[in-house]
C-alpha cells in the first residue's frame, strides 16, 4: 500500500492545475493598453478653433415624401427689380396700404432693399413702384393674408412664396392672383374644395408647390400648359392621375407623394418627355409600372414606393440612363429583381426592401448589396422570409447601393467569446470527471 500512495497525490495536483492551464490557454490576450501620454501644458494641449457651419448649412424641415426632390428654380420675371434704391419712385399707395394691412414688419420704403426683411421685391416703373415678389416664411399670428390686401397686389404679383404661415387662407382670395407665374405654399391650411378653384385663372403660371396645406379634392381635369413644376404632397387629395397631366410637355417635376390617389399609373405618363423627378409615393396606386415610363430620357429620381404596385419590375428600368434614384420599396412586386451589377453601381440609390415575394439572383448581385429582400432559389423564389417591411426600410434607408466591408469583420467580432465559453466548459466538465476518478480511488484505498 506504501508505494501506491504518490499515485492518489500526483492525481490531486492534475486536478488542481488542469484546469487553469486549459483556461489560460483559450483566452485570448488581453490588449496592450498604450501607456498615458505625458501631460501638455494647457496652452499647448487647447485645440484650434474650428470654422462655425455657415447658416445655410442647417439642414431643412423633413417633407412627408419618402424621398426629397430638388426645388424648383426659381423663375425669372419678366421686369427685372432694381438692385439698389437709385429709383426714387414710391411704392403705389394702394399697394402700400394692402402691405400695411397684412401687419409684415417691413422698412418705411418696401421696395429698398435690406437685410432684415427682404420680403419684397417691386419693379421700376414710374411715377409708381409696384411689387412683383413677396416671399413671407415663419409668419406670426400677427399676418393677416386677406383677400382685399392680395387683390390689391395681384395686377402685378409674379412671385408668392409662404412657408409656416398659421393663419389660413382662402382658395377664392389666391384665385385672384392671375399674373403669378412662381407659387409655392407650404405648411400653410388653405380652405379650398380643390385645386382646381385656386389655380383656374393662373394661365401664367409655371411653378406650383402647394404641400403640407390640408388641400383636398381631385386634380383639375384641366390644367395650364405652362406649367414646369408640380408639387402637391402631403395633402388629401384622392381620385387617379387626369390626361391633362401627362399633356405637359415642359414639366420637369411630379410631386403626388403622400395623399390618397389610386388606380393604376396611367400609360400617357409617358408622354412627359421633360420630366426628370417623378415622385407618386405613399399613395393607393396599383396595378404593374407602364412600359411607357421607359420613353421619358431624361428621368433621374423616380419614387413609386408605398403602394400597392404589383406584377414584376420591368426590365427596361435598368436601360434608363440618366436614373440615379429609385425607390420600389412597400409594394407586392414578384419574381426576380432583373438589374445587374453595372445598372446598380451606377444609381445612387436603389431601395426594393417590403416586397415579401420578390429576391435578387445571388449570382449576378452580391449579397452584400443592401437590398432588403432575399435571395433567389432555382425556382426564382426567395429562400428564406424577408425582412419586415419597417426594418427593410430603414435598412435601405441606411444604405443605398453601396456595399458594406465591414459586414464580416463586425459579425466576426460579435461572436469572438463564444469558442472561449465552450472550452471553458469542456474544461470544468473534464475536471469534474478527474474528482471523481481520484475521489473513487481514494475512497477504494481507505476501503481496504
């Protein structure tokens, strides 16, 4: 039994340090931690001063539209105003006293140009002065748009902007404003059964923005030949897209986003052969994307998400060569997304993400391409569920068409202790097994 004895002890000194020495072994090293850098004195240690963001820089209110268009350039009246106050005609008196009774802080001479309200503009005509531009934004509750006040602006108006103006205008008192060729209305409530009364007498007109006003009604059946610019998001308004529309030849802008349209996108769409922003998003529209949209050379932003578009996506979207936007995102589109790597790379953003049953080929397309959807099987079907509509959304939000590097090294270090865990369980699992074999034969030699 003597010489047996240093067997049990040598069995108790391995259960002893088998341990630490598996533990030791799978955890990784620790970071070096980089020694404290010796301590500056104050002058030298304070940073440079940076340069402060230009006011111009503050990035603008976010418009209901899944996506922002470029505003309109602004139009060129036909009498061009004076630069400094070198005329020494005086401001009309009727149109003076229209101005006072709108309560805008303006100088004592509306016409001159300065700094703090440069609200007007007026033209050169003698012995009178008359205003051809009033652009008001954040009015007080104080401003008062009367309908006698425009009606005395309106022979010679061109130019009316109004951005966040709380008090609510009448459509009858802007119908009165025949001359304007530039109008822009935003987040402004505006009392009117329709567009169709506040623009019916604008025969001029080239621009018009009116969104975020609470406009209800349909779109006139009839409207303006002039026009270049449309923009009528974010109110409520509903019926389907009139012929008249799409019989503007110079219209370079279609903003119907985020009202209650729906039917199917008409086929003479087509025919809007300046248009370069289209934007019919967060509507009811329905049905396939016409195969006329494909004639239109010169589209760059097109927005057709949050519908109720279906059928497949047309293959002759990726032979748009000016397109650098597309948005298809939250519709029912099916199939096989048919764009290939040279069509993607050249858009600035693509979002397809909220289309359950659609899926890219995983041979053409990297899957590191944020789609938001699935990749395809041999039957063209997607081969696993795809996202939810609201994280694909945001997920392509986050990224357009670029891909993601870092992907993989993120997900690497996600996962980086999960190997250590399991060894260390091994380690104490191999340990607990040693203890009992020695406690066995410990127990067996006392035995006898």
């Amino acid at each position: 039994m003597e010489p047996s004895q240093p067997i049990p002890l040598l069995l108790l000194l391995i259960l002893l340090f088998f341990p630490s020495i598996i533990i030791s072994s799978s955890s990784p090293p620790l970071p070096q931690t980089p020694s404290p850098s010796p301590k500056t004195s104050p002058s030298s240690s304070k940073p440079s001063p940076s340069p402060k963001p230009s006011p111009s820089s503050k990035p603008s209110s976010p418009s209901p539209t899944s996506s922002p268009l470029p505003s309109p350039k602004a139009s060129t009246s036909p009498s061009s105003p004076s630069s400094s106050s070198s005329s020494s005609s005086p401001l009309d008196p009727k149109q003076l006293r229209a101005l006072e009774s709108l309560n805008i802080p303006t100088s004592k001479n509306p016409c001159s140009p300065t700094p703090l309200h440069n609200t007007t503009t007026c033209d050169n005509s003698k012995p009178f002065r008359h205003i051809i531009s009033l652009r008001l934004s954040n009015c007080s509750s104080y401003v008062s748009l009367s309908s006698t006040a425009l009606k005395s602006l309106s022979p010679t108006l061109q130019t009316l902007h109004l951005l966040n103006c709380p008090h609510r205008i009448s459509g009858v008192s802007l119908s009165h404003l025949s001359n304007l060729t530039d109008l822009s209305l935003s987040n402004v409530q505006i009392k009117a059964s329709g567009p169709y009364v506040i623009l019916a007498h604008m025969n001029k007109l080239k621009t018009l923005t009116i969104s975020n006003a609470n406009l209800t009604g349909f779109l006139p059946k009839h409207v303006h030949s002039n026009l270049t610019h449309i923009d009528l998001s974010g109110n409520q308004l509903k019926g389907s897209i009139p012929p008249s529309i799409t019989m503007l030849d110079s219209l370079e802008t279609l903003n119907l986003s985020s009202n209650g349209f729906k039917g199917e996108i008409p086929s003479s769409i087509g025919d809007l052969i300046s248009l370069k922003n289209l934007s019919l998003a967060s509507n009811s529209f329905s049905g396939s994307i016409p195969d006329s949209i494909s004639a239109i050379p010169e589209l760059i932003h097109m927005d057709l998400s949050s519908n109720k578009l279906n059928g497949t996506i047309p293959k002759f979207i990726s032979e748009m060569k000016s397109l650098k936007y597309l948005n298809l995102a939250n519709n029912n589109f099916r199939g096989v997304v048919p764009f290939n790597s040279s069509f993607m790379k050249r858009l600035q953003v693509i979002k397809v993400g909220g289309n359950s049953d659609l899926c890219y080929n995983h041979t053409i397309l990297s899957s590191k391409l944020k789609l938001g959807i699935a990749p395809c099987d041999k039957y063209g079907m997607p081969m696993s569920p795809p996202p939810s509509k609201d994280s694909s959304s945001s997920e392509d939000d986050s990224s357009d068409d670029d891909y993601d590097d870092d992907d993989d090294t993120s997900h690497k270090k996600g996962h980086h202790h999960g190997p250590n865990k399991v060894v260390l369980g091994v380690a104490i699992a191999l340990s607990s097994i040693v203890f009992l074999i020695v406690f066995l034969i410990l127990c067996s030699k006392c035995c006898r």
